[in-house]
C-alpha cells in the first residue's frame, strides 16, 4: 500500500481446524483487500488511477459527494467485497474443512487521519486516548458480534436458525441449527462456520470510519482470550505504561495470562492475539522497526494453533490436526462432508453500528466464552427444515 496506509488485523480460530482458517485468513485477506480497493477504485475514477491518498481536489468539491466520503465509500465497497471473497475461498477450498471451523477477524487501514474498520465475529479493537484533562481512556472501536445483539438475533431467527443460551451458562447466547442442539456458535458472524451460513450466520463485516485527533494515541487489536480477563481500561494502562512501544504487546499478553491462572485456574488458557499500533507511526528510538508503529505479541496454549503465530510458521510443514479447545473435550468430532452448497449470504445492513447496540458493547469483557460449544453430528438423512 502507499505510504500513507498502514493496514493491522487479528484473526481468532475455532472449530477442530480453527487455527488453519484464521492462518489462512491472515495470509490472504489484506491481499483482497488491496485488490478490492484497486478494483473499487478503478471503476470509480474511470481513469485506472490510484486516489489512496485521497487528496482534495477541485472538481471533488464541487460535486455533491466530497472527496473525504467518496474515500469512506471505495473503502466500505472494498471491506465488503474482500470479506466476501475470502468466505467464498475458504467455501471451495479443496484442502480445508470450514464446516464447523471458522475465524474472526478485525481488521483496521489508517489512511492519513482517516480510520477505517471492518470487523466479524468477537475480536476487538480498543483505542487509547487523551482527555481534556490529558488522562488516558479507553475507546471502544467495534462491537463484539454476538447472537444476543437484537439486530445479529433477527437475522438468525429470520433465516431459521435459533439462538438460546443453555442452562449451565445462562448468560452466553449461542447459534443453533433448527434441527439440532448445535454447534451452539457464539458468535453471529465468522468466515467458515458453512454449516450455519444457511441460517444467519455471514461474514458481512461491520463498517466504520473515524477521524483521527492528534489526542488518539494508539489501538490495540486483539482476540478474545484477552477481552475475556481485562477490561478495556485495563488494557490501555497496561499499553500505555509499558517501558517500551515494542515490548507492549508482549507485556499484554503476559498479563492475560496471569489473568487466565487467576481467574480460571482450572480451565485452559485460550489463545490470545495481539497488535499494538501507535498512531504516531514511530517505535522506540533504539528500534529496528521506528517507521513501522506498531508492535505484536501471540500466546497459545499448547494444544491449539494461533492466527497470530509468528511468520516463521508458513515455512514449516502443516501442523497435525489437533484438538481446539474451543470445542469442549467431551464431545468426539465425527466426520462429516464438505457440506451441501449454500445460497449466497444475507446482504443485511451495511450501515455503521445503529444506537440500539451501544448498550451491547460487553465492556467489562470478563466472562470466559468457549466460542464453540459441540460439533454437529448430523444423521445421513437429515430432517428438512
């Protein structure tokens, strides 16, 4: 991308082969993306020209559409066109299994003082500001996508699937096949997940744009095993009291992994995911990466990949597919196929998030959510819906 555009994401896997989807989703969709953008772009202009820095032109004030929404517009067609690109790759993938696997993603492009942000599933962006009394806060960007938020649970029950919390766990709301007690999805949007994608389950991302002030210091992406020990505010203090930029999101993830022994010392560690990115653009002096502005920091338990897992690990040989815990350890997976063909997913709204959800937005973050409940184990004759 041109210099002025810096693109992060975190991508969260679950299901059996949860780690190979989001490592996939990591390695392909900013590709997408830039080519969506091209694309977009190209078709928009005319002309074939690049207009990423989106610089004010005369002829662009005249028209009725300013140059600052035309860019807010090629980049929302853009998010929208690659998050659907990806879903329809991994769908026909020939050597991975989305069935019941499948991986957030939120994902951020810092254009000059624009922010744009594009999101599924229950990954989170939080941004580290100044107030007038110059203190730090913490700025919640996205919103977890989960089945409870009244407009996710429309679309669900909307296309038949169903959404209930269970007994044991009253206050995590899960996806549900109409025909069966599963997979129990805790999220309402994902890529992969195919055999929901019939029943409300998209990879539509949410949208949104803001402007950047010179008090915005930095943004912290990260998966949910973070969200699920600190709160937000704890993590803009851990990140803003780090010794150094490049150690910030190490320290992070240290630290919500003291929280996980703390808080759930009999549960296993879920994977956490980290990007530091500061919105200066500049690391410690002392850093090999100064121009680069951000710093990254994973933690996995043992048994599971992670989407953060450091480049090195695409030279390798595949790793042997072993369980991921988000599936919990007393149902046996059985096989199944690569499902039946789907029609093409929900075009729901694309608007920023409505004022209904702000109540939704799960701030505290510190109930531990297993994202993926069982595996279903369909019969060869299925009930038809």
């Amino acid at each position: 991308m041109p210099e002025d555009v810096t693109f992060c994401g975190v991508f969260d896997g679950h299901g059996p082969h949860g780690h190979l989807v989001a490592r996939k989703v990591r390695d392909a969709l900013p590709l997408k993306l830039l080519s969506s953008m091209d694309s977009c772009q190209s078709r928009q202009n005319g002309s074939g020209q690049t207009c990423f820095k989106g610089s004010l032109k005369a002829a662009d004030l005249e028209k009725d559409v300013s140059a600052e929404e035309r860019l807010i517009s090629l980049w929302r067609e853009a998010f929208m066109k690659s998050y659907k690109a990806m879903d329809k790759e991994l769908r026909s993938h020939p050597n991975l299994d989305c069935f019941c696997s499948g991986s957030t993603a939120v994902t951020i492009v810092k254009q000059g003082s624009n922010l744009f942000m594009g999101y599924i599933g229950d990954s989170r962006a939080v941004m580290g500001s100044k107030d007038n009394n110059d203190s730090m806060v913490a700025i919640q960007l996205t919103v977890d996508l989960k089945p409870d938020l009244p407009r996710e649970a429309e679309r669900i029950k909307r296309c038949k699937g169903r959404v209930f919390a269970l007994q044991d766990e009253p206050e995590v709301c899960r996806v549900w096949l109409p025909f069966d007690d599963a997979p129990g999805l805790a999220m309402a949007r994902a890529f992969g997940d195919f055999c929901l994608k019939e029943y409300g389950v998209i990879s539509m991302p949410e949208f949104s744009h803001r402007l950047l002030t010179e008090k915005d210091q930095f943004i912290v992406l990260a998966s949910d095993g973070v969200w699920d020990v600190l709160s937000n505010e704890e993590v803009v203090e851990i990140v803003s009291s780090a010794p150094s930029r490049s150690s910030a999101a190490r320290m992070l993830v240290d630290s919500a992994a003291r929280e996980w022994k703390l808080k759930y010392p009999t549960s296993k560690m879920d994977d956490c995911a980290v990007v530091c990115f500061f919105l200066d653009g500049k690391m410690d002096s002392e850093s090999d990466y100064e121009e680069q502005g951000f710093s990254s920091a994973t933690i996995q338990s043992y048994h599971s990949g992670n989407a953060g897992e450091s480049d090195d690990s695409c030279h390798r040989s595949e790793p042997s597919l072993q369980r991921n815990f988000t599936v919990r350890p007393s149902e046996e997976c059985e096989g199944f196929g690569n499902g039946r063909p789907h029609p093409e997913e929900f075009e729901g709204n694309e608007d920023t998030v409505a004022g209904e959800d702000q109540n939704w937005l799960g701030l505290e973050g510190v109930t531990r959510v297993n994202s993926l409940i069982q595996l279903p184990r369909f019969s060869e004759e299925r009930p038809n819906p």
